[in-house]
C-alpha cells in the first residue's frame, strides 16, 4: 500500500509583484525622458566620464562578467532550472526572455539614440563596437529581469551575489562604452518590469507548510523532541507488565 499522496502546492501571486511591475515601469520612463537622440545631459557624460575612463581594470577581466547579461543566459538558467526540477522557474526565465527582447526592441523604436561613441569625442571603446541604438542595454534588461524571477527561489547568499553580478553587468556595459549610464538605468528597470509581469503569471513558489504539518503528513518524529541525536535510532522501549496487587479491590 503506497502512502498518501503529497498534496500540490498552487502557486503564489503577491500584489508586490505587481508593484515590482509599476516601479520597473516607473524606472524606464524616468530614465526615458532625459533621452535626447543627439544630445547627452552634462550630469550624464560626467558619470560616464567617470566609469568609462577607469584604467586599472583589465578587459578580459571584465568581459566574463559583461556576459552575464548576455541573451543565451536565458535559456541556460532555465535549463539548470528544469534540471532540478523547478518547472515553475524555467517556464518564468523563458517567458522573461522573451518578453525582455520584444520589450527591449519597442523601446528601442520609441526611444532613438545612439551608442556613445556617436555622441561623446572622449569615449574610450574596449573591445568591440556596440552596433544598433543605445536605449535601452539589452544586457542590463536580461540580468534584471532572470534575477527577478529567480528572486523567490533565491537563498540570502545568492540574492546578495546576484544584485552584485547585475550590478557589474550595467557598469562593465558603461565601462565598455557600450552603454550610457541612463541606458543601463532604463534596461534594469525593463528587466523589473518584465520580472514583475511574469512572477504575476507564474507565481511564486508555495511558502513551505509547518515543521509539525511536513512531519505529520510524513509520519516521522520530530528530532528535537528527542534528547539527544542518538535517541532517534534507539527504538521505543515498552511498556512495563506490572502484576495485580494481590488482594486488589474492585
């Protein structure tokens, strides 16, 4: 006899994935409306200045980590996701790519400007020439919108890792001088938005059921009931046959 079936856990949809959705969204247009298609902002150049013009860190260095937020991280998260097991997961990483790149190329209709080398003498380019228009970085859009869906899955350690790695992905853009800094702004906050979206179709994973719940449905004991770990291997000791009293009332 087989034991009583697991029960399937639904999936979770939080009104902060929406508001995930609204602050994503919120970021673009922000990020959006300084734009100009020949023109960059004083406080823009002077930031890309900044970041464009460092000299101590080696490209190949940094080049790795600029991949990140390359497309083909998309499905290759999803596939570690389906690998172990987390169905959910993989389909979210694969509708959040796609819906970054179609995102990324509307915006990218709507909002016209070029690379920085088109618009800045200064620009200092590291490896190859980004083509195509500027905003918004395709690659910040990525790696927002993979860390955004994969949030909930995420332990402390990794969340932490992954908004650093995102973090190096928009400034190794920048660094390039692939991107302009309200490029990357405007791609991270597409990612989010994207993110938001598709945790509101897929949901989020269950919150686990109670310790004393998984261990009555399984019929194990608890072990830190026990007094001590070896208690738990001992088996259960019986009970005592005492003989009647002699003479014993009713």
């Amino acid at each position: 006899m087989t034991g009583p079936a697991a029960p399937r856990r639904a999936p979770l949809r939080r009104g902060g994935d929406a508001l995930l959705g609204v602050s994503g969204a919120l970021v673009l247009v922000l990020a959006a409306l300084p734009v100009e298609r020949t023109h960059v902002g004083a406080a823009e150049a002077a930031v890309f200045r900044a970041v464009n013009g460092v000299d101590a860190l080696p490209f190949l260095l940094v080049w790795p980590f600029m991949q990140l937020g390359n497309f083909l991280v998309v499905p290759a998260s999803a596939l570690v996701a389906a690998l172990l097991r987390r169905w959910r997961l993989a389909a979210g990483l694969l509708l959040a790519g796609a819906g970054t790149y179609l995102a990324a190329k509307g915006v990218k209709d709507v909002v016209v400007r070029g690379r920085p080398a088109g618009l800045l003498e200064d620009t200092v380019l590291r490896g190859a020439a980004a083509q195509g228009r500027g905003f918004v970085s395709g690659h910040a859009a990525v790696v927002a919108a993979v860390l955004t869906v994969a949030w909930p899955w995420l332990g402390r350690r990794a969340r932490v890792a992954g908004v650093v790695l995102a973090t190096v992905v928009c400034l190794a853009r920048v660094w390039t001088g692939a991107h302009l800094p309200l490029d990357v702004v405007g791609g991270a906050g597409l990612g989010l938005l994207v993110g938001g979206v598709v945790l509101l179709v897929v949901g989020r994973p269950s919150p686990c059921r109670s310790r004393a719940a998984v261990l009555e449905w399984s019929g194990s004991q608890d072990p830190t009931i026990s007094g001590s770990p070896d208690d738990q291997h001992r088996p259960a000791s019986r009970p005592r046959h005492r003989p009647p009293a002699p003479g014993g009332g009713s």
